[in-house]
C-alpha cells in the first residue's frame, strides 16, 4: 500500500530544497495573479495533512462553506483548483469547454497499467478518434438497440437474486458486464463466476484505489519509489504497480483475442458488437494507420468494460441500501408498478414515462451516493472566471459530491427522499442529478444513455420482483450495520448484510419462465 503521511512527511523533508524551489516559484506567481481563494498552506507540504486523501471530495465540500465555489489548494508540490458548485462548473467545462477538456497527468497512470482507459487520456488526436470509437456504439440512436438485452439481463438477475441472494453483489456485477461485454465485445457472460468478469474485477480492484490525483500525488513527488529494492520501505509501491500492469494487459487483451478468434471462426457473423464492426472497418484501412486505429479500438473497448462495471454495480449497491434503509420508499415503488403495470407481467421500457415515482427514486440514488465523486480536468491555456487567475495546466477538480450536497437546493441531503425530485402534482421536477452527474463539456460521459437504460431496467425489475430487508440473525433480531464505503476514483458501496426474497406474486412458475428467457 502507500506509505503512510509519516513517511509522506519524511519524504518530503529529504526532498525539501526541490520543493522550496517549487515553492518560491510559486509565491512569485502568486503576487503577480491573484488566485482563487483556499486554505492557508505549510511550507513545503502545503494542503496534503489537512486533506483526506481517501475521501477527498468531503474536505472539499467543507472547504467550499469557508472559500467559496472555487477553491484552491496545494497538495506538496501539485496545484488544484476545486469547482464546488454546478453554476459554476457549467459556466468553465461547458462554455469554455476548450479550456477546461484535457486532463492532468497522474502519475500513477502508466506504472499501474492505467494509461489503457481513454478517459485519462489528454484532449487531442488520440482522444478525439477513441471517443468517435465510443460514441458510434454508444449514442443515443445507437443505445436504443440494446434495449431488450438490456431487460433480459435483468431478468437474468432477478433469478440469480432469487436462487442465490447473499451473492447480491456478485449478480449485480455479472448484469453491469453482461451487458457491456455483449455491446463491445459480443461476448455471452456466464451467469456465475465468468473468467472475463472476474478478470475485470481484478483488475479494477487494484487499480481504482490508486488512479487519483491525491493518491498520484506521492509518485509524483518522489518517482524513485519505482525503483527502490524490494527490501527498502516504500517498495511495495512497486510491486503494487507491477500486478496492477498486468491484470490490465489481461483485461484488455483477452476479450479482445475472443472477438478475433470468433470473427476469423465466422461465430459473430449478424451479431453486433463495437470490436467487431470495427476490426472489419480496420480491414478496408492501409498498413499504416492500423497500428493506432487497433490501439484507439482497444482503449475504447476496456474504457466500456471499466466504466459500465464500476458505475452500474456501484449505483445498484447504492440503490439496495437505500430499499434497506428506507423500507417505505420501496413499498411506495412497489405499489406504483402494481398500478401502472400490474402483477402478471415485468416492466419494459414501454412503461417508463408511466412511473415517475420509480424515475424519483432513480434520480435520489445517482444524488445520494455518487459514484465518481470528483472528476479532473486540466486546463489547455489561462483563463481568469471572475477576477481569479486559473493557470495553463492546472489542475481543475470538478466536486460532484459538493453539488449533491447542496444544502439549499437538497435540504437534509444525507437522506434518502425520491420526493425532492417531484412536484405537487406528483410529476417531475427539471432537477436531474444526470445532468451532473455524468460530467460536463467535451468529456461528458459518451456511455451515459446505455447506462441510464441499464440502471432503470435493473432498478424497476428489482422492484417488481424482489424486496430488500435488513437481515436478521438466528433469534430473529436485525442485524446492525454502518455502511462502509471503497475509497479511491470511486465511492461505492461495500457489501452489507440484508435479506433479499421474492415478492409475495413471484412464483415458482414466472421464475422458471425468466430462466428459461421466456
């Protein structure tokens, strides 16, 4: 793991006279531009022992009630300025979107084999063709088509629920890569334990923790942690880097060589995939742009695969702590199905814009845990947003976890209330956490109609189906807990205790039917 702020601290007082130097230039700058508002720093250290490296998002909510909506600070030698506020995220990454679209570089990138996922990759050439790639698949037009795979999977799900519900997690992480798998790859998950799956698990396990610019910080600062013998403190950093390297390889490579072995058997022909339609597109190209065009496809290919993973599981994980926590929301999801779709057939995406309480509870869940509570940019020129000087290459930290948070526009925010989002009349409000929720500007999330459909298809399914309860023991008492979260580029989630049966109109027959596939 990453050494400890002692050793930080250590670290940084052998590296003091670089860091001075750092710190004059910085000092010089200062006087000359006036920067936006933030903590007070320490010398050499700056702002690193006051933040939360795991959860940094909740020291810069905090911080925003002191300074503002833009807040700077100063983590060892690295300068980030942290947009606390929608208004103002949308008036930088949207209307300056040719400012505010590259990204800063993270040390922990290339070591950890990260450099694959083309969402951290910086804004020109390479980008442009991975996110065309991406969005050919995944626009809105396109994204309809996966529709009834979509509502299949879930299906799927609900019968791994009822035959096997401790394993909760488990089945929500086999429908989120159920379906990315067969959108990219063509690839037919199996329903328990697939390899393709866990391979993606292990990977993103390793990664995710480290992948962040508070945590890439360190590396950063003092590169020869790579180097250090295995004996010498700090040297796991290294072999940390390593095993990550190489389930990344694995991730990317081996669904990859599936769709290959599979095109060149003929086994794919009518069946759409991102890969496929794409390797017979690099067929018609000249020798010389294959190299980059198969490069860009991959970078594409994994980005799907981490993304759909991570953030689907982790919004169903949210969502089943909120049906735990909040017993009459549920029932009131519930009692809405049953009017609007009845108890003798499931949802389909028909029935959409007939349950808008079910959209409220959708919309509280992305609120009330986000799963990528900050997001970087880097800026590609100076800007200056009223009166604050904001530098070519810095650091621009987007605070989703501030916006959810905001007092004014979400009274008693930590709570789970799908009401906020409605209105008198019991129809929906304008307010849409997607709109933030999925990034701003040029980087906007280019998968978030495919997974929109994939979390309502799951989450209304669920709730038709199934009822989530707080677990009990032996003597019938509920088990206690305080959730647990993972820390890192994501907030999500960790697995808790709670019962999951079918609902009282599931009967052995429709389960049997859902299967079959019927």
């Amino acid at each position: 793991m990453f050494p400890s702020v002692d050793a930080i601290v250590n670290l940084a007082v052998l590296s003091a006279s670089f860091v001075a130097i750092t710190s004059l230039e910085r000092f010089i700058r200062n006087r000359q531009k006036k920067l936006p508002p933030g903590p007070v720093p320490l010398p050499l250290l700056g702002n690193i022992l006051s933040v939360d490296t795991k959860e940094p998002w909740l020291t810069y909510a905090k911080w925003a009630t002191t300074y503002g909506d833009l807040v700077f600070v100063q983590l060892l030698g690295q300068e980030i300025v942290v947009i606390n506020s929608q208004h103002v995220a949308e008036a930088l990454m949207d209307k300056r979107s040719r400012i505010y679209s590259d990204k800063p570089t993270i040390a922990t990138l290339d070591p950890f084999g990260w450099s694959v996922i083309f969402a951290f990759t910086g804004y020109g050439d390479e980008w442009r063709l991975c996110r065309r790639l991406f969005h050919q698949t995944f626009r809105p037009n396109s994204a309809l088509k996966f529709r009834p795979m979509q509502i299949q999977r879930a299906r799927e799900m609900i019968v791994n629920l009822i035959d096997d519900p401790q394993q909760y997690h488990s089945h929500f992480a086999t429908f989120s890569s159920s379906v990315a798998m067969s959108v990219t790859y063509g690839y037919q998950t199996s329903p328990h334990d697939d390899p393709l799956v866990r391979i993606a698990e292990n990977a993103l396990a390793l990664g995710l923790p480290v992948v962040t610019t508070e945590r890439a910080i360190l590396l950063k600062t003092f590169p020869f942690l790579l180097k250090l013998p295995d004996w010498c403190l700090g040297s796991s950093i290294k072999r940390e880097a390593q095993a990550s390297t190489n389930h990344m390889t694995e991730m990317v490579e081996v669904p990859f060589q599936y769709t290959q072995q599979h095109m060149a058997e003929n086994l794919v022909f009518g069946q759409f995939s991102m890969v496929a339609e794409n390797l017979q597109r690099m067929e018609k190209q000249d020798q010389t742009s294959r190299p980059s065009f198969e490069g860009a496809l991959k970078k594409a290919a994994t980005s799907a695969i981490a993304g759909s993973y991570e953030t689907t599981t982790s919004v169903l994980m949210a969502f089943a702590l909120a049906m735990v926590s909040y017993p009459y929301v549920q029932k009131r999801a519930q009692a809405e199905i049953d009017s609007v779709v009845g108890r003798d057939r499931l949802p389909t995406f028909e029935d959409r814009a007939s349950l808008p309480y079910v959209e409220s509870v959708i919309r509280e869940t992305l609120r009330w845990q986000p799963v990528v509570p900050l997001v970087p940019r880097a800026t590609s020129s100076d800007d200056i947003y009223e009166g604050h000087f904001i530098p070519k290459g810095m650091t621009v930290m987007y605070n989703i976890w501030s916006i959810s948070r905001d007092a004014k526009r979400y009274p008693d925010a930590s709570t789970f209330i799908p009401e906020r989002f409605m209105n008198a009349d019991g129809a929906l409000t304008d307010d849409d956490p997607a709109d933030y929720i999925f990034g701003l500007g040029r980087r906007r999330c280019p998968g978030r109609y495919a997974a929109d459909a994939s979390v309502w298809s799951a989450i209304v399914t669920m709730l038709a189906t199934v009822e989530f309860s707080p677990a009990k023991d032996d003597q019938g008492k509920v088990i206690e807990f305080a959730p647990q979260f993972t820390t890192g580029l994501t907030h999500s989630v960790t697995v808790f205790a709670c019962s999951i049966l079918p609902r009282s109109h599931v009967h052995p027959g429709l389960v049997d039917a859902l299967r079959m596939g019927e």
